[in-house]
C-alpha cells in the first residue's frame, strides 16, 4: 500500500514538474524573448526562429 501510494506521488511530482517547466517555456517564448530579442536588437527572423525552438522544447517536456 504504501509503495502504491510512493509511486503515485513521485509521478504526481513528475507531472508538475512538466507542467512548471512547459508554462516557463511557453512565458519565455511568448512575452520575455521578443522583449530581450527588441532590447538588444536581434532581427525579425532569428527571434522567430528562437521562439519556434523553445515552443518545441516546451512540447517535450
């Protein structure tokens, strides 16, 4: 009983994890990237490109 109950929370805390970590990819790309890529003057198309990749890597997650 009390393994099933070790499992079920490990996963639990896996599954925040992802969730966290997603949110954090999908904000950064969204908001916080274009924002830092304006700033220091980075173009149009690497800022897109950039923003695909981490769109991807939060899809992993």
């Amino acid at each position: 009983m009390k393994e099933t109950k070790a499992v079920a929370d490990s996963r639990n805390d896996s599954e925040m994890t992802s969730l966290l970590l997603g949110a954090g990819f999908a904000l950064a790309s969204l908001i916080i990237l274009p924002a830092l890529a304006q700033r220091i003057g980075l173009g149009s198309t690497l800022t897109i490109a950039l923003r695909g990749a981490l769109m991807r890597a939060s899809n992993r997650v």
